[in-house]
C-alpha cells in the first residue's frame, strides 16, 4: 500500500526573519528618529527662542525646514527612481546628522534656522528613499506588515516625544534635543547598510524625462509652503496675505507633483494619493482643536487634554497592527473605506463635545475611533502606492504620496488658525466649524474610497 507525503506550503517569512531582521530594525530606528524630532523641536523651541533671542526668526525655524522636505521629497523621488535608493538614503542621513548638528550647536538663531533647514532636506531624502526600500527589498506579503511597523514608528514618539524632550532640556539643555539623535541615527543607517548593498539598481540610469521642470514646479512648492507655514503663525492682514498668496502657489505647482488625474479622482494611484491628503488634513485639522476646545469649554487641564489626544495616537497603532494581520480583503476599496468612514464618524462624534450637556468621554471615544481609522488607512495606501508603481516609479509615486500629505495639512493647519483667530477669542462656533470641516474631508475621502479600484478591483492571492 503506498502512502503520500503532504508537504505544507512553507510560511511566508516574517519582518524578523534573519534576511529582513537588520533592514527591518534600521529602517524603523530611522522613521522614529524623524517623528521624535519633529515633536521634539517643537517642545524645545520656545527654550530655544529664548536662549537664542531669536524671536522673530521662529515661524521661519519652522516653516524653513518644512520647505526644504518638500523639495527633497521630490529629488528623492527622481534620484530613487534612476539610480535606486542607495544614494538618496545615504546622503538623507548625512544632511539630516549635518543638519541637526549645525542646530544643536548653533551660537545664534540664524546659524539654528540653517541647521533646521539642512535637516528638513534630509528628512525629505529619508522619508522617500525608505519608500523605495520596502518596494525593493521586501515581499509583496510583507508590505502591509512593515508599513504597519513604519505607522507605529510615528506614533510612538507621539507619546513621549514631548514628554522626553521636555526632560531633555529641563535636565541637559535644549541643545541635546539635536546633538542626540545622530548618535542613533548612524548605527540605525548602518544596518541598514548590508541589505542595501544587495538592491540592485532601477532600471533607468538617467533622470526620467522632465525632472528638472518637476524639481523647479518642486521650488515653487517649496516656498509656497513656507509662506502658508509662516502666515499660520501670523494675525490680522498679515496673515491673510501670506496664506491666500501660498494657498495660489501650491494649487499652481501641486498638481504638477501628484500623479495626472489627481484633481478628478481618477481612479488608482491618482485616488490613493487624493485619499492620503483627505486623512492627513482631516485628522491634523481635528488634533490642533481638541486639547483647546477641551481646555476652554470643558475645563479640563492642558495634561488632561493631551491625554486624549493619546488615547487617538495608541488607538490609531492598534489599527495599524490590525490592518497588518486581518486576511487580505477582496476589493482594494476596503480598508481605506472604513477607515475614512472611522474618521468621519470619530470626528464628527469629538465635534459633539461641544456641548456642555454631554460628557467629555464622547471626545474620548470619538478620537479613539478617528485614531483607529488612521491605522487603518495609512498603511493600506502605503501598500497600494507600490502595487500600483512600476519598478521605476516607485520613487516618483512614494514622492506624490508624501507631498500629498505634507501639503493637504499644512493648507488646514493654516486656515484653522485663521478660522480660530477670527474672532476676538475661540467659542464653541470657531471649534464645531473646524470640526465638522474636518469631518467633511475625511466624509469626501469615503465617499471617493470606491476609486481606487482600477478594473475588478480584486485581488488575486496574497
């Protein structure tokens, strides 16, 4: 009597595996450097501006580096999608450690404004060449795994950044707050390091046709953001006049950085971008309101407020780590779907606390249900950004992705804080406007969610 021999299929390796372990671990090392620096600075600077007497050079601090991110966010792109991203990796954390150290030892708030500038261009390098990365050198069934580990990178600082750096420069010196990181950030770079050398280059050997005119449209973008950056933090006239001339500069020159189609919704990648700047906008937009609206109406203490902006950050990783774990949906328009429905309805139920009548736990769990949204959403674009690229677009598209991001926020951030300072002070009809704006975005994103299915929309295997 014969017998056969059932092999199971083998398990499809996971981030740790000994060939990802290095990869996996640097990789994460340097997207939480960039968030807890972000977060750090901006808990450090009033110190700085003190330290520095450099008070009127603080919107620039600001708005300078967030200028150069955009701009290197597109050479990363282009830079990726000729050569690999090797180059853009190295020389990312190169101007990032230059830029940070220039800062931490600056003698005036110019010197620190160059260094902020100098690193802003290198988080931009990063942030798209780890893109890229995942595109090259992981799996295709990896990759809602590591972008899940990538959104957890983000949130986490989010929790003790600020409570770190206030440490840092209560106890060391607010010059610490940019001295340490690069002790990190080149160990963290240098595991990387193996697996790079293993990525083989893209197959172009030249910048693609008409990169030179996408990194000049890059410039005007540029400076339109730091113009939009800097009115926000401005009032009166003043403010209305820097952010009416940004918000005309990046409706000229965005659209020539996001994929052709993106102002219909047209379906895949144009969609998938659209949908990334709808969450970032929505949910920034309902972040910057909260603790102030808990703290003027509800009377609950900045420590209390800020708590609940905690709860949407561990709830928004949870998503994260769910997202990463269900069984692949059918339709490419799941998880983005509910996510944004998640927003829309956390938002929307945040607004409800308002009102006096209702307790402030309706803010508690409207946020855990915008946050749970978030981690849903954001690694699921991720994913559909590479799936939709081809291997030498993938640094152009992780390029839009980001933009895309970057720039829908900054446009809410500014014009919340012309809606909040309208009137002689906030009121409960300046945060429910912002509020139910917020929710509107992400309620679009939901109703648009549907579009990002080319043909069937269906997946076939993993």
């Amino acid at each position: 009597m014969s017998s056969t021999a059932v092999t199971a299929a083998p398990a499809a390796p996971g981030l740790f595996a000994p060939r990802f372990r290095a990869m996996t671990v640097g990789s994460v090392a340097l997207i939480s450097l960039l968030a807890f620096e972000a977060l750090a600075v901006g808990t450090a600077m009033p110190t700085v501006a003190r330290s520095l007497d450099g008070l009127a050079l603080y919107g620039i601090a600001f708005g300078g580096p967030f200028a150069t991110g955009v701009l290197a966010m597109v050479v990363s792109g282009i830079w990726c999608d000729a050569r690999g991203p090797r180059g853009p990796m190295w020389h990312g954390v190169a101007w990032f450690v230059v830029g940070l150290l220039i800062a931490g030892t600056a003698p005036v708030m110019s010197a620190l404004v160059v260094g902020r500038v100098v690193q802003g261009f290198g988080s931009g390098l990063l942030s798209v060449a780890l893109y890229v990365i995942v595109g090259h050198a992981y799996p295709q069934e990896l990759h809602r795994r590591i972008f899940a580990a990538f959104a957890a990178a983000w949130v986490v600082p989010s929790l003790v950044g600020p409570a770190v750096a206030g440490l840092i420069v209560q106890y060391l010196g607010w010059r610490w707050v940019f001295l340490a990181v690069p002790a990190v950030a080149v160990p963290a770079v240098l595991l990387i390091h193996p697996g790079l050398r293993s990525l083989g280059r893209s197959v172009a050997a030249s910048p693609p046709a008409g990169a030179l005119g996408r990194i000049g449209w890059a410039c005007g973008a540029a400076v339109s953001a730091a113009l939009l950056h800097i009115g926000g933090q401005q009032r009166g006239a003043t403010a209305l006049v820097l952010v009416a001339l940004a918000v005309v500069g990046l409706l000229v020159c965005a659209p020539r950085l996001l994929p052709a189609g993106f102002l219909r919704a047209a379906r895949g990648l144009p969609t998938v971008v659209g949908l990334r700047g709808l969450a970032s906008a929505a949910f920034v937009g309902a972040e910057v309101v909260i603790p102030l609206m808990l703290s003027r109406e509800r009377g609950l203490s900045p420590t209390a407020a800020g708590l609940v902006l905690t709860v949407g950050a561990l709830a928004w990783s949870v998503g994260s780590w769910l997202q990463g774990r269900i069984p692949v949906p059918a339709s490419r328009a799941t998880l983005p779907r509910v996510g944004l429905g998640c927003i829309t309805i956390g938002t929307a139920t945040v607004a409800l606390a308002v009102r006096p009548e209702l307790p402030v736990a309706v803010a508690v769990v409207g946020w855990a249900v915008a946050g749970l949204g978030m981690g849903l959403l954001y690694p699921s674009l991720s994913v559909l950004t590479l799936e939709f690229s081809a291997p030498g677009e993938q640094g152009r598209n992780s390029s839009s992705l980001q933009l895309s991001d970057s720039l829908f926020a900054a446009t809410v951030l500014a014009l919340t804080g012309a809606v909040l300072a309208a009137g002689s002070a906030p009121g409960p009809a300046s945060y429910t406007t912002t509020l139910v704006v917020a929710a509107g975005l992400a309620l679009l994103g939901a109703v648009l969610a549907g579009r990002v299915v080319v043909g069937g929309g269906v997946r076939q295997g993993g």
